[in-house]
C-alpha cells in the first residue's frame, strides 16, 4: 500500500483536486435521499406545504386561530401578515419571525383541524374520522368568532386547550403536531391555490435534485478524467525508471531476471499498478467520505434503526473475511504464473523454425497448454471466488432493506417514521455498505497488485553491477590510441564456482589484427565481453592506452569501439536507420561506404527501396548473411578506434569473407582489431593469434608460429584444412 501512496505523493496537486471534488460529489450523493424524503413526505403527502404557518391565509381563518392562541402569538400572528386583499386574503411578511410564528400555529392548527373534522364527522352523521372541506373549516371559523362575543370566551378557550393538552403524553402529542400541515393545506384548498402550491414545491425541489445530479455528474467526469491521467502518469513513470534501469543492467542483470519476466514486469505489472491507482483514487478516497457522510445522517435522523447498518456492516465483513483467506495465496501465486507463460510463448515463437525441424509442434504445444491451464485453474479459482461473492452481497444489501421495511413499517404504524424517511434511511444504509464493499473490492485487488509493485520495485532498486566511476579518467590527448591490454585478467561468471578465464594476458596494437580461437565454449566471447565491460573482470585489469576500462565512463568507453554481436542485431526501421545506429554524426556517405566495405552494396541495390528499405523486427526480412554483413557496416560506419568482432564472419561464404577482410584491412590500417572466430581461414593472416583452451591461453603468435609451437592450433588447422593446404602453406612461407 506504501508504494501505492508513494506514487500518487508525486502527483500531490491532481490527489488533493480529486479529494475535494470526491468531497462535492459524496455532498450531492448524501443530499439526494433528503430531497426524496422532501418529496415523498411533504411535495406528496403533505401537498407541498414545509411549514404550520402559511404563506397567505383569509382573514376569518387568521382570526379563528388566534383566538386558539396566547394574546402575545396572536398579536405576533397579526402583525406577521399583511392587510387583507380584495379577497380578504393576507400574505405573511418576508420578514417575519418563522420560528416563533411555527410555536404559535402549532397547536391552533391541529386543534382548528379536528374541530372541522369533527364538523364534517357530525355533518356526515358518522362517528368516523371524515376529511374535513372548507365549508367545515369555514363553518368553525364561524363559530368561533360568534363564541368569542360572550365575556370570557376567549380565556375558557385557552383554559380548556391547556388542561386537554397536558393531558396528552409526548408521543400522541408528536402524532398532534405532524397534522398541523393539514390545516394549511385545507386553507389553501379554500384558497383555491392548493395544487399550485404543490407542483411549485416539487418542481423546486425536483430542479433542486436535478442540478445536484448535474454536479455530481460533472463532478464524478472531472475525478475520473484527473484519476485516470495521474494513473497514465504513474505508469509512464515507472516503464520510464524500469526501462532506464534495465538498459543500464549488464548481461548478469538481465539474465538474473531473464527476457520475459522484464517484458512481464514493463508491461503487464504496470497496468496492474496503473488500475489500482485509479481505484485508489477514485473508491479508496471516495468510501469513506460516504460512508462517515452516511452515518453522520442516519445518526442525526434519530430512527432507532441504526442496529441495522451495524448488523449489515458486521456480515459483510465477516463474508470478506473468509474470501480473502481463501483468494489471497492464489491472488499471489497469478503474476508468477503470468510470467512462465511469457516466458514459454517467447521461446516457442522464437525458436518455430527448430521446432517444425524436429517434429516437436505437438510437444510444444503440450508444454504451451500446461503453462496456459495453469494461469487458466488459478484464474478461475480467483473469479470464482469473486463471482461467489456477489450473491452474498445482494442477499446481505436485500435483507437490510427488508429489516429496515420492516421495522420502518413499525416505526410509521406508530406514527415515528414516514414513507420518505424511511425511504432515505435505506438509500442511507446502502451508500454505508457500498462503501464498506467498495473497501473490500479494494482489499482484494491489492495482493494482486502489492505483487506487482513488489515485482518493479525489484528491478528499479536492483543496482547494475557495471556502473560509471566517481571520478572517471580521459584518455591521453597525445600518443597512439587504440592499445588493448589484458593484465592477468580471470572472470568468474556470477553464482558459479570456477574461473571461465584464468590468467589471461596479452596485448592489441593499433593497425594489427588479433585474431581469438579455439573450441566451442572455451571463453573467446567471454574475453571479449570484458572490453565493452558487459561483464567487469574479476582479477586483474583491461586498459585502453594505459586506463582500466573501470575508470572510464561507458559512454566514453563504448565511444572508442566498434561491436558487432555474435549473433546480427536489427532493429526495426530503414537499413540507413540500422546503419546510423551508431550515432547522429554518421552521414549517408559514411552508410554507403560502410555498406560497400562489408560487402552489403550488392543486396542493398538489388532492393527497390535501396538504402530506404524496411528492415521488420529483429531484422526477421534478411537472411542471416546479410543481417551479419549489416551489423559490420553499422560498427564500420562509426569510425570506432578499436574493432571487436565476435564471431561475425560465421555465416558469410568463403569468397565474401576474403572481399570483406581485404576491404576491411584497407578501412582499418590504424585501428585495432580484435577478431573471435572458428575458421582457421579467418584468422589466417593475424598479426596475433590467441589460442584459448579452457579459459587459458595455450597459444599465442602468428599462424606459421602456432603451427610449429602449438598442438591445439595445429589441431584445428588439421580439423579446417587438408594436408595439401597445410603443405602449400608451409612452401609459402
């Protein structure tokens, strides 16, 4: 998780944006059940109407309700409304007091409406409750004012309302006060005005809902767009650092972690990390805000049903509980699975042609499948496991609302709940266990992608055993250039418990040729990997005119040399691109001598693109001679001082091989050149010739040389040549 964070920490701004936009969004996402409240109880079932005190009312209502209240609210209630219209109608003041005015209609209003229900109920010659008109109001109204002539009227009113409300407990009385609405709407049905009250209040709060949805929509738009940039950052980040790291690896690096893994870990291990951070971002931030948000509200509507949530909450954790042990080895186990399966895909579809040569496309393929069921059962388990989830969850989210009906169903018999409070403690209750599952979705994916991290992290921290020195030295502005120089030097490769080169020793000179031979797998590759420090010596040292490759920077040190692989390297492009690899400061008449020196002109013009052509990846569209004779005019074309061909002349015909060293003579009088090789032909007109044989020099000299001292060469030579070639060499000299 703290690699997670430590990647969104560099994106702090964009983190902070999405908290308070997330902020916003869980603000109209927690509004919208009281807006549904609002219109379910008050735009619906109270006909619009907020408050006991009405907006306008007609003189003889006015009247006969205060005559229900203390002489202190009636002369506040009359005061708060203006002189009666043509109508006889009063409108309250926008200024007037709306908190005092709701203690003083209260009580009035239920009391003036149960005495007209009861008007309509004895009209009706009924004992049952009966909805009052506004002829009964009116009637009442009436009444009323003809009782309040007598002498006293007024105070036994107000005697006789006090003693028969403390007669009634808090509870009934409660049930009293939410009936006060129905007076004003009766009113404003005398009016005439009653359902334009109501469509004016829906359509308020409706337009009130609909720009919160907006907002929360362009809301959850913008904290999407910023999340998925910040996740495209992150992972344009990390391939950056991997990629860096891993081109600065040496081959023990490379080969610790192999191909495919590092292909795995660029690509696939990132979009890992890349998708979490969204989830971060857009859940992990956002969860918690609704789900506090949503117990802060359930909290304040003080329903008696919060034990529901704390029950919901409890199984839903419990069930992720159980989930997570059983998923999370197999979560682990996916990345290493991914891995082989790169890892058998990339040596099946490198190495086709072996396969179809030896007959073994049914034996790969069953080697293929066994990587794929793997990664296929353990995927399957994970998303099984996933899948299973969900109808516990919905069974969990629907028994909530079942309990919550149930009991809200109580609540509202007893006159504690209505229909749109109820219907907002369960929109209520599930944003909470929303959030408490979005968590735990979040908790699942993480392993997955905590191994991934954990993958990259590897990589980026694992240091390169080649690295540039502190204090890096030049090499000498005067003298010859070009002097290689082996000093003792024995390499051991890495984890192995003997020495690959033992004492090696010898020195390449400027305008000669150094020829390395001998048989497969006694170090010749080896030895020359330790000039372009792909590997560094374990003992002793090699310089170039007198300074340890070690002290060099590798640019510096790369710079004085010209590499051609033992196996030709293209790169998709032009063959001018491939060519110019070597630096910008090539031209195209450097490429096109290049080429002619390497003996590649031929081939080149005989392509309708000439210089232009395609080469595909990997140099896939030239045959394996050409893509040798291509990657000598790229080390040609830069005009390196030091020469270092590692066996590249192996798939070149006799005649082509002469023309190429004869040309390349000529290009490299004044440089050194350091040839690995297996034919004797090759090597035949070295100045110096390096015999190794188990990692040792057992040879060293000029071919004529090494035939009178040396019984390996000799070996070889008889093995490449027939006696009669042997015989015209030695009448030659």
């Amino acid at each position: 998780m703290t690699k997670f964070f430590k990647q969104l920490g560099r994106h702090w701004a964009a983190c902070l944006a999405v908290v308070a936009l997330l902020i916003v969004q869980a603000y109209c996402d927690l509004s919208l059940p009281d807006y549904t409240s609002k219109i379910v109880d008050t735009g619906i079932q109270q006909g619009g109407i907020e408050s006991p005190v009405p907006d306008t009312v007609r003189s003889t209502t006015l009247q006969a309700l205060e005559l229900l209240m203390s002489e202190d609210d009636a002369a506040l209630a009359d005061e708060a409304y203006s002189d009666p219209d043509a109508d006889g109608v009063r409108t309250l003041n926008p200024d007037a007091d709306t908190a005092a005015l709701e203690n003083a209609f209260t009580t009035p209003d239920v009391v003036l409406y149960m005495a007209a229900a009861k008007n309509a109920a004895t009209a009706a010659g009924t004992t049952d409750t009966v909805v009052p008109t506004a002829y009964d109001l009116d009637a009442v109204a009436t009444q009323l004012a003809a009782a309040s002539q007598a002498p006293g009227a007024r105070e036994m009113l107000q005697s006789q309302l006090t003693d028969g409300l403390a007669q009634l407990d808090e509870t009934v009385a409660d049930s009293l006060s939410s009936q006060a609405m129905l007076l004003v709407a009766l009113e404003y049905d005398a009016q005439g005005i009653a359902h334009d009250v109501q469509m004016s209040y829906l359509l308020r709060t409706g337009g009130q809902m609909l720009a919160l949805t907006l907002l929360m929509v362009a809301v959850a738009v913008a904290v999407g767009f910023i999340a998925s940039r910040v996740s495209a950052a992150i992972g344009r980040d990390l391939r950056r650092d991997v990629f860096r790291t891993v081109v600065g690896y040496s081959n023990a690096e490379i080969e610790k972690f192999s191909t495919a893994s590092l292909i795995t870990r660029t690509t696939n291990d990132i979009q890992q990390v890349q998708f979490v951070c969204v989830i971060l971002l857009r859940m992990v931030a956002y969860a918690p805000i609704l789900g506090i948000g949503g117990i802060m509200h359930v909290a304040s509507g003080n329903t008696g049903l919060e034990w529901i949530i704390f029950v919901a909450v409890a199984a839903l954790l419990a069930l992720i509980a159980v989930l997570m042990n059983v998923a999370m080895p197999k979560f682990k186990q996916m990345q290493v699975l991914v891995d082989r399966l790169n890892l058998v895909s990339r040596e099946i579809l490198t190495g086709i042609m072996p396969i179809r040569a030896f007959s073994r496309e049914e034996f790969e393929e069953k080697r293929f499948d066994r990587a794929n069921t793997d990664l296929m059962k353990t995927q399957l388990f994970t998303n099984r496991t996933m899948v299973a989830m969900m109808p516990f969850m919905t069974l969990i989210m629907n028994g909530t609302s079942l309990l919550i009906v149930w009991f809200g169903g109580k609540a509202m018999d007893l006159g504690s709940m209505q229909v749109g409070e109820m219907i907002a403690f369960i929109t209520y209750t599930m944003q909470i266990v929303m959030s408490f599952l979005m968590l735990s979705m979040v908790a699942v994916m993480l392993p997955r992608a905590g191994v991934a991290a954990d993958r990259i992290d590897e990589v980026i921290k694992t240091p390169s055993t080649i690295h540039d020195p502190a204090a890096p030295k030049a090499l000498p502005a005067d003298g010859t250039h070009g002097v290689v120089a082996f000093h003792d030097v024995s390499f051991r490769y890495p984890g192995s418990d003997e020495d690959a080169l033992e004492h090696i020793s010898f020195t390449a000179r400027p305008g000669e040729t150094t020829a390395i031979i001998g048989s497969t797998g006694c170090g010749k590759s080896t030895l020359l990997n330790l000039i372009p420090r792909f590997y560094d010596v374990t003992e002793g040292s090699v310089t170039i005119d007198g300074v340890d490759v070690r002290d060099m920077t590798q640019a510096q040190l790369h710079d004085e040399l010209g590499y051609v692989p033992q196996k030709g390297v293209l790169f998709s492009g032009t063959i001018t691109s491939n060519l110019k690899f070597g630096g910008d400061h090539i031209t195209d008449a450097d490429a096109e001598q290049a080429a002619e020196i390497a003996q590649a002109t031929e081939f080149i013009s005989a392509k309708p693109e000439g210089f232009d052509s395609p080469i595909a990846q990997g140099g896939s569209n030239v045959s394996g001679g050409q893509k040798q004779r291509l990657s000598i005019a790229r080390a040609i074309a830069k005009h390196p001082q030091i020469y270092l061909f590692d066996d590249s002349f192996s798939a070149l015909d006799y005649k082509t091989d002469v023309a190429l060293r004869r040309a390349l003579k000529a290009k490299t009088d004044n440089a050194t050149v350091i040839i690995v090789a297996q034919r004797i032909s090759t090597v035949l007109h070295a100045n110096q010739i390096l015999v190794l044989d188990e990692g040792r020099i057992v040879g060293k000299g000029t071919h004529a040389q090494l035939m009178e001292s040396c019984p390996a060469y000799q070996e070889i030579a008889r093995s490449q040549l027939s006696q009669k070639e042997l015989n015209l060499q030695k009448e030659g000299e």
